[in-house]
C-alpha cells in the first residue's frame, strides 16, 4: 500500500475492477483521490447502478495502466483488497476532504464545483458514493497501456480470484476476439466470464472520456461476445455548446435520481 499512495497520487486516471457475487467481472475508469493517505475513488451518483454490485465485492482491485499517468518508461500497477463503500449524500466528506483533489486532475468538474456559488448551484455534483480500498496488496505488475485505440483490461475469475491482464485488441467487431496479452503470456480460458475495458481522454482538458468494453466468455485465447459498448479510436473532438449544455443537463437528472434513491434506501 506505501507504494500505491505516491502513484495514486500522482495519476490522473485509474481503474476499478472486482467480480460481482455470482462472479461477474466489472470495471470501471475512474479519477484517483486519496482520503487522508487510504486510496480512494468518489463516484457520481449518475453512476451508481455501475457500482451497485461493489458494494458486495469480496475482492476489489485498484489499478493504473495509462502510459499517461505513468513515469516515462514505467510499467502499471495493481493491488488487491477489500473495500469500504459509503454514501456520502450530503456531499459533506466530498467536499472538505477530496473536491481539490479533484479539480486538480478532472477539469470538467471545475465548471461545476470550482467556487462556492457554483456549489450551490450545482449541489448534485458534491454528492458521491466514496469507494476506499482497505486491506491491500500488491499484486503483479501490469504492462502500460500506449495505445487506447487497443489496449484494454481484461478482467475475469481466474483459479477462485480477481484476475486482471493487459491485453491487446486489434478489432473488436469480431464475434471471437483474440487476446494477447501485452506481457507476452498466455491468456488461457476456461469459460469464464471476461471483461474487456478500455478508454481515451481529451488532453489536457479531459472533456472527453470515452470507454469501451466487451464482454463474454473467455474460450481458449479468444472472447466470445455477447454484448459491446463504445467505440475503440473514436474521434475526441470538442463538444459543441449544445451538447455540452445537454450533457450537463442529463448528468443533472441522474445524479439527482441516484441521490434520491440512495436517500430512499437509507432512510428504509
């Protein structure tokens, strides 16, 4: 864990990945906070049915494999754990303890949260469900991913645990998708669910953050598809005012619905 604070600290992007109870892998790109020295993520409550089943997780990974927010020439790293998950509704925590964090390394969030009026205005975007990785220990290094276009992780259930890969995807319109993995091992599957994340970002401003994923089962040294969100390569170019006005607009409702919902639940 001593080695991960400083690296988490520096990043700019991270990635959560665990299995669900019935052993369904997940993952998620995140921005990495630290609460007081314990690694941390705060997610928006317009992502909450993303995290629903971490809540549940036994076994939880942090990771950083962007070349970008690595040192020149370093390789990723990932460690292993249990996690915390809690409700921070007020925006109370959020707010005195990780939104600097924040707007120093994700600069969208300085359009809504970066003065006290914008606060108030914006009230939705300070509420967030604060995952801390508890308990942690490293696991095997992970290769750097250079090419968002093609690098993904692949994440799945391996031998009873979280297994986590850095793999190389040359198309992923293939019904069977082969998986090479950037260390030059093997992947070897046995029927498993598997999971491939991959992202690209907007620099410097991160505007645009688009993942894509597939999922399906890992036969052999391929996945089998059976669902595919976003599109590897895609063009990162500026929103335009309108979208902007209606991305806020729809980020707006699902925090608020998320937040109302969790209000709901806690309340009985």
């Amino acid at each position: 864990m001593n080695e991960l604070v400083p690296l988490w600290r520096r990043a700019i992007t991270a990635e959560v990945c665990w299995l669900d109870e019935a052993g369904e892998p997940a993952a998620l790109a995140v921005t990495p906070l630290l609460a007081g020295s314990t690694p941390c993520v705060a997610v928006p409550y317009a992502r909450a049915a993303e995290v629903a089943s971490l809540r549940r997780a036994s076994r939880v990974a942090f990771a950083v494999t962007d070349s970008r927010s690595l040192r020149p020439g370093r390789p990723g790293a990932l460690w292993s754990g249990s996690v915390e998950v809690a409700d921070d509704t007020s925006g109370d925590f959020f707010a005195t303890e990780l939104l600097r964090q924040e707007l120093a390394k994700y600069p969208p969030s300085r359009t809504l949260a970066d003065s006290p009026l914008l606060c108030r205005e914006n009230w939705w975007w300070l509420p967030r469900i604060v995952v801390r990785l508890t308990g942690a220990a490293a696991g095997p290094e992970l290769p750097a991913r250079t090419n968002p276009a093609r690098h993904a992780l692949l994440v799945r259930e391996r031998d009873a645990e979280l297994a986590v890969d850095v793999v190389d995807v040359d198309d992923l319109t293939r019904r069977r998708v082969p998986l090479r993995r950037l260390d030059g091992g093997t992947v070897r599957g046995d029927g498993a669910p598997g999971l491939l994340l991959g992202y690209d970002y907007s620099i410097p401003d991160l505007e645009r953050w688009e993942p894509w994923s597939a999922r399906g089962t890992v036969l052999g040294e391929e996945l089998a598809v059976t669902a595919r969100a976003g599109e590897p390569g895609a063009e990162l170019a500026p929103l335009r005012l309108l979208q902007r006005i209606r991305r806020q607009r729809l980020l707006a409702s699902r925090c608020k619905q998320g937040i109302l919902d969790a209000e709901r639940a806690s309340a009985g």
